[in-house]
C-alpha cells in the first residue's frame, strides 16, 4: 500500500505541514523582536518608522503575491510548490544573517513575501482535499498551531541574538528550514493529479481563469468573505508586529522580556482556540450549515474586548488577559477559514480564492503596520491599538447578517 493510501496519512500530512508552518511564523516573526539588537549595526532602524517599513514591504509583497500564489496552487503540484516555498524563504533568512544595510535587508524581506506567499494557499487547500467535513475544522485548527508556535519560539529572537547576535540568530533559523525541505521531498504526497499548464499564453488557459474571477466577484459572498477575511487581520497583524513594543511599553520592561511574552501568551490561547474552535465547528456543522460561521463570529466577539485590555491596559493582569482573550479568540475564527470556504468555493479554486482572502488580509496587514509604527513615534500605539474594536464589531455584524451557505462542502 502506498504511503498516502493509509489512513493515518491525512494526519501525516498536517503533521508534516504543521513543521512548515511553525518555520514560516518563526523567520518573519523574529525580525519584530530583534531590532534593538540589529540597530547597534544598522543606524536606520533606529527609527521606528523605518522599521515599520522594513516589516510592512513584506506584507505588501506578501500580499500582491497571494493571488498568484492561489492560482498556481489550483493548476501545478502543490507538494513542489511548498517545498520550493520553504527552501527559498529559509535561504533568505539565512542571507539575512549577512546583511550589513538596511536596503539589503529591505530587499531580503521583499523577497521572503514572495517566497513565503507560495505556502498558505497551496498547504491550506491540500489539507482541506485530505480531510472530509468531520475533520476538516480540527485538521486546519492544528495546522494553524504551527503558525502559533512559530509566532512565539519567533519572540525569542531578541532573546537569541543577546546571548549570541542576530547575525548567528538568522543563519541556524535559516540552515533549519533548509534540511526541513529535504525531509517533505521524501515524504509528502500531491492528493490529486497536477494539472499541467503547457501553455500560458494558451487563451483558453487565459478564459478560464478570467471566467472563475467574473464568477467569484459576482456573488455577494465572496465580497462579504473578503471584508471577513481582512478585516480581522487589521488587529491580528497588528499582534503579529507590534504586541512585543506594546508590552514592553504598557508594562514598561525590557524587549528581551516582552518579546517572548507577548507571543507565548497570545500562542499558547491561540492554540486553545484554534483546537476548541476546530472541535465545535466539526460538530455544529453536522447539525446547522451555519455552524461553521456561528463559531467564527464567537471568535470575533471575543477579539473586540481583548483589543480594549490590551491597547488601555497598563498593569499585568488587563494585559496578559487581553492578550489571553485575543488569542482564544483569533485561534476560533483561524481555524475556520478555509473550512467556511469550502461551504462556497469547490476545490478547484479553493486555493485562488484563499489567495485573495489572504491578499486582502496581508493588505490590511501591510497598513496597519505602517500606520502603528508612526503612532508608536507619537505615543499613541495603544489607542490605536483600542479603536480597531470597532472595525471588528462591524464585520461581526455583517457577517452573521450575509454569510448563509446553502451546503457543508460544495462539489466540484
């Protein structure tokens, strides 16, 4: 019996990609906390502006590749397609280690969202075509805690690069991702057979990814999930780049602290969620089609108080118990994205669309970044950090009100 024949090979595969997921969190996610290390030899991240800039080029690039990403993960072998993902990405970390400059860094970090962007679409729709509707919420709710893990053994970049450097901190990170790679050519399998695109120019090629985005674009569904999907991401993006700063500012203790902090705590109740989330959403959808969305909408009413503790809070318990709350609830509404897309989208264009979902989220991402980083210079991170309570409140309303699939798992 081949490998991917066996009945425990499902759980392989979201064991295997749960690794490439925690490598994926963990190289973007330990720049956030290394910049009073890299300063000392790169002057320009002195600013907290520019350093909002060096983190934001990555979610642009990110972001204008995710479409793209999407598309080639519905047509080619996605098993390739997340190897190349990884190897590239762990290349560029370990590259990262050698910068002297802030433009090489730069461009560095422009080429890591470019690399990175190639994995979620393709990882998240191959999970989804291995695992049927009992499982599918819990298998990407797992998969999702290698994000978490990853975000937090990430936080301790600054603590690695003090007993070290940030030089030694980026080429082992690099050189582990690297062997990782070696390690899914042996053992992940491509679920369906590749459709092999001979001919890009070909018009009938061109025709049929024209028809599936006039397709997409007209239903009011698909707009309400993009407004869904990005809107969220505003504050969780916000965590990703900027809850160790807040910390270390809000508690007023050093970054080597806050960093491993702030991203245990919100990975750890993240983790929780995303399990808990998984579990609920697998049952609620044997008994209502809107159970997966009943459990994603709980997960954003937890997130609207958490930002509150955590942007005013100024004292331990309201800022571990926001983060607390915000990583209940953000693991919640993680674990069922591609779940509820599956309720809408067939899996011939599961991968495109979750493209463009991420696209917009990366964009919001990509804003917020820059724009806490300017309120960081004036003092204003936290309240800042407040008002995104309110967006979240109004996708909540808006997609209890619109979101009502019709199926558990839309066919081909």
């Amino acid at each position: 019996m081949k490998l991917e024949e066996k009945k425990i090979y499902p759980w392989v595969v979201v064991g295997l990609l749960w690794m490439v997921a925690l490598l994926n969190y963990m190289d973007r996610q330990m720049l956030s906390t290394m910049r009073d290390s890299m300063m000392i030899d790169i002057a320009e991240l002195e600013s907290a502006a520019n350093f909002g800039h060096l983190m934001a080029i990555f979610l642009w690039i990110y972001g204008f590749m995710s479409p793209v990403a999407g598309i080639i993960a519905d047509r080619l072998n996605r098993k390739w397609l997340i190897v190349g993902s990884l190897f590239i990405w762990s290349t560029v970390t370990l590259l990262m280690g050698y910068s002297s400059s802030f433009s090489q860094l730069y461009v560095l970090r422009a080429l890591m969202g470019i690399s990175e962007a190639l994995y979620i679409p393709a990882g998240l729709s191959l999970i989804a075509d291995y695992h049927t509707n009992k499982t599918r919420s819990l298998a990407v709710g797992i998969h999702m805690t290698g994000l978490y893990t990853g975000q937090a053994i990430g936080g301790f970049g600054a603590t690695v690069a003090a007993a070290y450097s940030w030089k030694a901190t980026f080429h082992w990170f690099g050189i582990i991702g690297i062997i990782y790679s070696i390690i899914l050519i042996l053992f992940l399998r491509e679920k369906r057979m590749p459709v092999i695109i001979k001919d890009l120019n070909k018009s009938k090629e061109k025709g049929s990814v024209l028809k599936g985005f006039v397709m997409l674009a007209a239903n009011i569904w698909f707009w309400v999930i993009l407004l869904y999907f990005a809107t969220p991401s505003l504050p969780g993006w916000a965590t990703k780049n900027w809850l160790p700063t807040l910390f270390s500012s809000n508690l007023s203790i050093d970054m080597a602290q806050a960093g491993p902090l702030s991203t245990i705590t919100i990975a750890v109740s993240s983790f929780i969620g995303v399990i808990i989330g998984g579990i609920i959403s697998d049952k609620w959808i044997q008994k209502n089609l809107r159970g997966r969305i009943y459990t994603g909408a709980i997960g954003l009413g937890l997130i609207i108080p958490s930002l509150l503790l955590l942007g005013f809070g100024n004292s331990f318990p309201t800022v571990i118990g926001g983060a607390l709350c915000f990583g209940l609830g953000y693991g919640m509404f993680d674990a069922n994205n591609m779940p509820i897309l599956c309720q809408f989208v067939s899996s011939k264009y599961r991968a495109t669309v979750y493209g463009l979902m991420n696209m917009t989220g990366v964009f919001a991402g990509a804003f917020i970044t820059d724009l806490l980083g300017r309120s960081t210079d004036s003092g204003k991170l936290g309240s800042d950090f407040a008002m995104l309570s309110i967006l979240v409140f109004f996708v909540l309303c808006i997609q209890l009100l619109y979101l009502r699939p019709k199926v558990s798992n839309m066919k081909d």
